[in-house]
C-alpha cells in the first residue's frame, strides 16, 4: 500500500465497517489513520489487486508497544485534530470516546505496575486491525491470502500471537477465522454498544 491508495482504502473501510467508530469519525481521521501504516516498521499496509485494480486490504501491527510509541512521536497531533474535528459532529461520542481512554490508561498502568513487580516479560502481540474485501471478489480467497501473509509476517518478526476483534453476530467475520482454526477469547460489549469478538491465534507450536 502507497499514499495514493488511500482513497481506495478510506472509501473501502466506510463500506465494509458502517457501524465501526473510526468511520463515524470522518474521512479526514479515517486518512490520518491509514497514513500511519505507511511509515513505521512495526506495521503492515497490504493492497491487493486484481487484473490492475485493488481488490482488497490489510493494515496490522506487529509490536504494538513500539508502534504506539512511534505513533505518538510522529502522528499524535494531526491525528488528535482529525478526532478533535469528528468528535464536534457527535458530542456523545466525544464523551464516550474519553471514557474509554481514560479507563484504557489506568488499565495500562495497573499492568506495567504488576509486571513491574512479578518481573514477567510481557508477550509480544501482533493486531490485525482491519481486513477488508470488495463485495464482487469476497469468497474468492482474497481476504484469506492477506490474513495469511499478515501472520507469517508477524511470525518472522517474532510475535507470540495475533489478536483482533471483528463483530459479533450475522455482519461480523467470525466463522471465517474459526474457520482459520483462530480461538475465540471472548465475547465483548463496546463503548458504543456494539457486540464484537475477540480472537487469538498463538504463533508457537507449543503454546
């Protein structure tokens, strides 16, 4: 994926995930956000294409704590202005958007203070943030060839597992990565009130 696939992708991510709260943010967010994939080394921005057009897309994180340290060194600002702009158009989503990030942050805290204690290394967690395909190429192996390279390329970097989450129910993905052989954590309720499922796929044949 390049700068100028962007507006494929942003147009992709509003069709394939209406409900998801990075669309709600708007256009502006959704580029900052796929305009950090591009630039670090702890992050996967996949295209695929068929007969010369995109067809397909996935962006994913192979260190979380490096990218997110990273993220904050080089995207903090423009991506705060695009949220700060979003969130104007929805007043309670601004509310529940701070909500979760303040309850996000003590959670942080009260980790790295145990860990701190116990003296245990933290696993390194590769995210498969989104994977998405167009409506006319879905069923014909696309999304699966991307998810596959996603999770060799976590294993070359040493990754202990991928996580991610899609929707729960009819309009979500799970049987496809049950399928894939991924573990189902956990079924969660959103900030927002949507219903998803949280997956795992360990990386290590004795885990």
């Amino acid at each position: 994926m390049v700068k100028a696939d962007i507006p494929f992708v942003t147009e992709e991510h509003l069709k394939c995930f209406p409900e998801n709260v990075m669309g709600r943010l708007g256009r502006p967010f959704l580029r900052r956000y796929y305009a950090t994939f591009l630039d670090t080394p702890y992050g996967v921005a996949t295209l695929a294409e068929s007969e010369g057009r995109p067809c397909g897309f996935l962006v994913g994180i192979l260190d979380t704590r490096a990218h997110r340290k990273l993220l904050l060194q080089r995207h903090v600002v423009p991506l705060a202005g695009t949220v700060l702009l979003g969130t104007l158009r929805h007043p309670r989503l601004a509310y529940r958007l701070f909500a979760r990030r303040l309850s996000l942050w003590f959670q942080r805290r009260c980790r790295g203070h145990h860990q701190t204690e116990s003296q245990a290394g933290p696993k390194k967690v590769a995210v498969l943030s989104h994977v998405a395909t167009v409506e006319n190429r879905r069923g014909a192996g696309v999304g699966r060839a991307l998810v596959t390279d996603f999770v060799q390329a976590a294993k070359a970097t040493g990754a202990d597992r991928v996580s991610l989450a899609t929707l729960d129910g009819a309009n979500g993905a799970g049987p496809f990565y049950d399928r894939q052989g991924w573990l189902l954590k956990a079924r969660r309720q959103t900030f927002d009130g949507r219903w998803i499922r949280l997956y795992d796929l360990e990386l290590h044949d004795d885990a």
